[in-house]
C-alpha cells in the first residue's frame, strides 16, 4: 500500500514541476500576425524577447477576399527539424511578395518535453503594436 501512494505521490510532483517549469518557459513569449499590404507581408511570427533560443513551430494561414489561399510553416524553414526549430525568433509566411490585405490566422507551438499550444493570432491590417505575450 505505501508503494502506492508514493507512486501517486511522485507522479503528482512530476506532473507539477513540468508544469511550473513550462509556465516560467513561456514568460516573455510574444507571438503576432500580419497583413500587410505596403511591405508585402502576410505572416506570423513566435518570438522569445529574452533572445533565449526554444523549440518552436510557427504556421500562417493566409486569406484574400475571404477565400483561403495557403498556409506556410517552419518546415521549410532552413534548420527545422520536422518543422521545429532552435530559434529564439519563428517566422511562417511571406515579406515583400504579397501586397494586399487580408486574413492571417498564426499558429504558434513550443515545445519543452511536451508540446505547449501558446495560441492563435489573427490580423487584417499590418498589427504593428500587437506583440501579445504567453
């Protein structure tokens, strides 16, 4: 029976410390989308503001007038594994090449052990001051 309850009991101090671990991880995360027309870009973009490289995976979906066009991700990305890249700054999307304003939906996932969905982000203009943090 005390087997047992240590078992729990360690199972349970595991679970925490990945947990508070994954929390301090994510502080000073930010994560933004982008359409915007004057420079091209309809994109999304994971970035650490401590410079501190992560695991991290990106993806942009991206519409005009309403129809969707395509997504892009960080498997093309040179250095992504998978998609998952050593970075402290993840980039999906396009600068310079796309000059209209649409719907970007951002993607944004770390991965520390476990993976962390740190959330979505959705722009129809250039969202120059909308860095959200984690």
């Amino acid at each position: 029976m005390m087997k047992s309850k240590t078992l729990k009991f360690t199972s349970l101090a595991i679970f925490l410390a990945v947990m508070a671990n994954g929390s301090i991880a994510l502080a000073g995360i930010g994560k933004v989308s982008r359409s915007c027309a004057p420079f091209g870009a309809q994109e999304s973009i994971t970035v650490d503001w401590t410079f501190t490289p992560h695991q991290f995976w990106t993806a942009s979906s991206h519409y005009k007038d309403g129809a969707f066009l395509h997504t892009t991700n960080t498997v093309n990305n040179a250095g992504a594994i998978g998609g998952w890249e050593n970075t402290w700054r993840s980039y999906a999307g396009h600068f310079g090449s796309e000059f209209w304003y649409g719907t970007v939906i951002g993607y944004h996932y770390k991965r520390l052990g476990l993976v962390f969905f740190l959330g979505n982000t959705v722009a129809t203009d250039c969202n120059l001051t909308e860095w959200g943090g984690s």
